[in-house]
C-alpha cells in the first residue's frame, strides 16, 4: 500500500478509541514481532503508528 493511500478500516484500541495515523500508543500486553526474536513488552510506547489495510496489524 502507498502512503497516499487513505485506509478506510476503522481500528480501535484497547479502551475503545479510534485509532490514526500517527497516533502514540501504549502496549497493553506483550507482542511477539513476525520475522524477528524480538517481543515487545507490556506499557512499551509505540510513537507514529501506521495503520494497514488489516485493523489486526498496526
């Protein structure tokens, strides 16, 4: 997907709220990264998330 591209799935975080691109985040449990050995661990801050056709993959 280009960059230019607008996504029109909605996808909403843990307490409910509506998520954007770009938008700060904070890990409510840990999460394994696909293609590494690396988990990030719970209350990590993710800063400048980018949303994906799939609201499953942020």
């Amino acid at each position: 997907m280009k960059k230019s591209q607008k996504v029109d799935v909605e996808t909403r975080g843990g307490n409910g709220t509506v998520l954007g691109e770009g938008d700060n985040v904070t890990l409510i449990k840990d999460l394994k990264v696909k293609g590494t050995s690396v988990t990030l661990k719970r209350g990590t801050m993710v800063r400048g998330i980018h949303l994906t056709e799939n609201p499953a993959e942020v």
